[in-house]
C-alpha cells in the first residue's frame, strides 16, 4: 500500500498544472451538483455517482455510519446493477473486513489492489471482481457522517494523488450538502409528528367513539415511525394491559388480547419505561407478546403526572433498521401528546357522565315532586268520583282508569329508581342494540323492526359485542343519511356458522332505500370492514327489501 499523502494539495510535478488546470472546471460542476438537493437519499445517490465520475471510478458507495460508531447503518451505491445487487443479497455492515476497518479508524485510504491488503476479507458470492481502491471520510458538522468509497478506475489505472486530492475536496462539499439534507429531513420529519399529534388530539378531543379514536392513535404512530403496525395497550380490568387497537397491514388477531402484568416489557412500561428492542425474534422478553415475528421496536408508555394511561407499541419488519435516536426522540413527544389528550378525554367523559347523572336526578325528582303527585291527585279525584256515581257503566269505567293510574305511578317510580342507580350492572347485547335502535328512530322519523335469533346476550364474547354495536350504530347512521328509506329491518343471529365453521354472530340491517350509489364514498363500508376484520369476521353488501331489491342490506358476522 502506497503512504497516503499529507492534507492539503498534491505535490507538484512534471505536466501537473495542466492536469489540475484540466480537472478543476469538472470539480466545480460536481460540487455543484452535490449540492443541488435536499433529499437525504437523493444527496447520497447524487455523491456516488458525482465521485464516479470525476476520479473515473467504475464503482462507488457511500458507508454511514450508526449511531453507536461500530458500524453501518446504511450503504448506498453506484455502478451495480440492481440484478446483480440482488444476487449479492448481502450489504456490508461496517464490522469487519477493509470497510470496518475504516468505521474504526476513518482515515483517507488508496490502495492499488484491495485484495491484497491484510486488513481485506474477501468478497461475497456474485459480487464483481474489484482492484483498485480509494476511501475518504465525510464529516458533518465536524462529526464523521460516513466513508466515500471509489473502486476500479476505469482505465485500469490506479488512483493517483490527483484523485484523491479531488474526492478529498468533493468529500467535503458532501458534508455541507448531507448537512444540509439532515436538518431539511429533520424539519420535514418533525413537521410530520406534530401534525400527527393535532390528529390524535383532535381525535381524542371530539367527542365521538372512543374505540374510533383509539384507532386514530394507532394509524398515526404507525405511519409516523414507519412501523408495520401500531397497537395502543390500556390497563386492563384483572391487571397487566389489554390491546385496544391494532393499525397493521393485515389483521393480527391481537385486538383484545391482555398481556399480564408479569411480563418484562409490560411490567417496564407499567413503570412508565420506555423499551427499545431491536430484533423482537431474538428478544425473550417478547417470547409471549403479539410481536414476536417483528424486527425493531419501540414501545413507549403513556404517561401524565406520573400516571401511567396506557402503553403505545411500534414494530418494525424483520430486517428493518433499529429507531433513531431523533424517532425515539420524536415519538416520545408523541406519546407524551398522546397521553395528555387521553387524559383530557377522560375528564371530558368524566364531566359529560357527571353532566348526565345530574340530569337523571333533576328528572327523577320532577318525576318524583310533580308528575306522581298530580298523578295521584288525579287518581284520588276519580276514586272520588267513583263512589259518587250510580251509574255501572261510569263505575266501570272510573275504576278502570284508577288501575291504569296505579300502574302508571308504579313504572315511573321504577323508572326514578333506574335514574337514581348510575352504578348499574354492564347490559346485555340485546339491550344495547335496542338502544342503538331506539335512538334511531329519531333521525330517522320511524322505528326500525328487529328480531333476535340464539343466546345473543350468553354467547356474544364483549369485544365482538362492542364491534357488532359498533357497526349497527354506523349502518343505522348510513341509512339516515344517505339511504332515505322507508323501511328498515334489524337481525342479530347468534346461532350462525362462518365460512372458515366457526359459530358466529350475525348482524343484518336491510332497508327499502336507494341503494349504493355508482362511484360513491365507500368510508362507512370500510370501517365496517375493519371492524370485522380486526376480531376475525367479515362485511359485506347485498340487495335491499325495497321491490326489485331496492335498497340496501349490509351482512356483518364475526366469531364469538
């Protein structure tokens, strides 16, 4: 291996002048190409193929360097074929070998034949022959960013003093333009989180389905962390932390699912620890959760006021690259918004339920002090009238309203003691989907019918339930809005067999509208569908009860 020569200009020497006179015009035109962007990926592309060109290199790469130093996070490279890149298969990973060797000691390096350097270990099956080689460091903002690596000149030459005095001033231009790319990448990616955060707290903040919120939160740290899926944890009711939500590529089965508190990573969290993993497969802490099959994680608690809320998971694909200290950063900002806007949404139920009891009670007690008062002065005026009368048909008559009387007050008192009870025991399936229905009957100016098939209340788990009101509430909603129809007809199965012959639970909702319009909005459908999806069932459309199956009916089912 030639010495590598000191810093500065290359010495002088016989027919110098006029090949540096000839080179310098090609510098500036690559220096100024390597800084015409600001897409971090896009700058490091520019420099390899910038570099190849000037020192006529057939090959060229840049090594970023991880955050730990003791390897590569990344490797970006010119002048191999994406054919051939894919036979390789294999991307250097900075730890061992030449190029480790420079992550270690980052240093301008020449050698006219890399295969014979000690420090070499060879190349991978399918990877193209190389000999001559030349490497520099890339510092940003006097921290060293990466190594620029140039292979095979191609007049089969070796790199001369000439080349690397040019890479070395390329080098640094690089430095300023990935700088650069940096802190645009930071600002864009900062950009984003917030907005993220606006989303869920909006979310959170308005009022609407708590579970559809939830969901919200999920989307949004998924696609923020570029993650393959998001899952919001809550404490659950026996302890340890149930998944509330799931937003993933494919559904995972896991909504639901309760992780005890003896688990390392949810005992961790519970503490209001963030856990940062990076292989879950390999992982024995993740031996028993959902994300086994996962790369890179990053699970982050819900925390205000030294409260724990709940806990916020974001996997990687295997293979992926481990969360950067800015994501992990930035997605602790997230959670703490996350958590703060739960919080608020909590008391905003708190005071909207305190609201609500106070209602009950001020009905209850005119129901009480006014409504059975009169009722019972009414009835006594009767009774009154009653024994005054001789005439059998008038007695009749009277006595019979007294009755009625006397079963009016007794069902407003029972009701005063429903009002006077906010405590009371969790209501079945059956009750619930007749409230959903009776709230319906406002908007829509009449009553839907219904009709309840199997053990509906006994044999639909809570979770299907919840999903299963969920939808209904959305069907009626759809058919108030947009289907305009006359008639509607409400079923719940509970003695159905799905597809796959599992029992189920199946919900219809028929009307006599307009039906599906050609080219319309779909969003309502898609939630439906996510729904069932998320607890292993399905949805989907069929004709209505209108004539000619006119209208709209909409099948839901899910397994218990």
């Amino acid at each position: 291996m030639p010495p590598v020569p000191p810093s500065g200009p290359p010495p002088p020497r016989r027919g110098a002048s006029a090949e540096l006179l000839a080179r310098v015009p090609k510098l500036l035109d690559a220096m100024r190409s390597v800084g015409s962007g600001l897409e971090l990926r896009d700058t490091l592309n520019r420099i390899c193929r910038t570099a190849a060109d000037l020192a006529h290199a057939r090959y060229a790469a840049i090594g970023v360097i991880d955050a730990e130093g003791d390897g590569l996070a990344e490797f970006v490279h010119h002048g191999v074929d994406e054919a051939t890149a894919r036979r390789i298969g294999y991307l250097p990973d900075g730890r061992k070998g030449l190029l480790g060797s420079l992550v270690r000691d980052p240093g301008p390096v020449r050698l006219t034949d890399l295969t014979e350097d000690p420090r070499s270990c060879g190349f991978p099956e399918h990877h193209p022959p190389m000999r001559s080689f030349l490497g520099v460091p890339i510092h940003v903002q006097g921290e060293v960013f990466g190594n620029l690596y140039l292979t095979d000149k191609r007049a089969g030459e070796p790199f001369d003093e000439y080349d690397l005095a040019m890479v070395r001033v390329l080098a640094t231009e690089a430095g300023i333009a990935i700088g650069n790319a940096r802190l645009y990448e930071a600002a864009q990616q900062r950009e984003r989180w917030i907005d993220g955060s606006v989303a869920v707290t909006t979310a959170l903040l308005s009022g609407g389905d708590m579970d559809e919120a939830l969901q919200v939160v999920a989307e949004q740290a998924r696609r923020l962390s570029g993650a393959r899926a998001g899952i919001v944890l809550l404490p659950a009711e026996g302890g340890g932390l149930e998944i509330v939500a799931v937003a993933a590529h494919h559904p995972t089965g896991a909504l639901g699912r309760v992780i005890p508190s003896d688990n390392g990573i949810v005992a961790e969290l519970l503490a209001g620890r963030a856990v940062f993993v990076d292989d879950a497969a390999t992982d024995p802490r993740m031996e028993a959760g959902p994300v086994r099959g996962y790369g890179p994680i990053m699970l982050l608690p819900l925390c205000r006021d030294g409260r724990v809320l709940g806990g916020l998971v974001m996997p990687r694909a295997r293979g992926d690259r481990p969360f950067t200290r800015a994501e992990r950063a930035l997605g602790d900002r997230f959670a703490s918004q996350a958590a703060l806007a739960l919080m608020m949404a909590d008391a905003q139920r708190d005071r909207e339920r305190l609201a609500v009891y106070e209602d009950r009670d001020r009905i209850a007690r005119d129901l009480h002090d006014l409504v059975i008062q009169r009722l019972f002065a009414t009835g006594m005026m009767l009774e009154s009238a009653q024994r005054r009368t001789s005439v059998p048909e008038v007695r009749d008559g009277v006595g019979g309203a007294v009755d009625e009387l006397d079963v009016t007050i007794q069902e407003i008192r029972s009701a005063i003691f429903a009002l006077r009870r906010p405590d009371e025991a969790p209501e079945g399936l059956r009750t619930r989907v007749l409230r959903e229905i009776t709230m319906a009957a406002v908007p829509l100016g009449f009553t839907p019918s219904h009709r309840f098939v199997g053990p509906v209340d006994t044999a639909v788990g809570d979770l299907t339930g919840k999903n299963l009101i969920a939808a209904l509430r959305e069907t009626l909603s759809n058919a108030f809005r947009h289907a305009h129809a006359t008639r509607i007809e409400v079923v719940v199965d509970a003695t159905v067999t799905l597809a796959d012959g599992r029992p189920g639970v199946r919900l219809t909702v028929a009307d006599d509208g307009v039906g599906l319009p050609r080219g319309g909005r779909r969003s309502g459908l898609r939630n439906l569908e996510r729904r069932a999806e998320t607890v292993g069932g399905t949805s989907g459309t069929g004709p209505g009860i209108g004539a000619d199956g006119g209208g709209t009916t909409v099948l839901w089912e899910a397994p218990y």
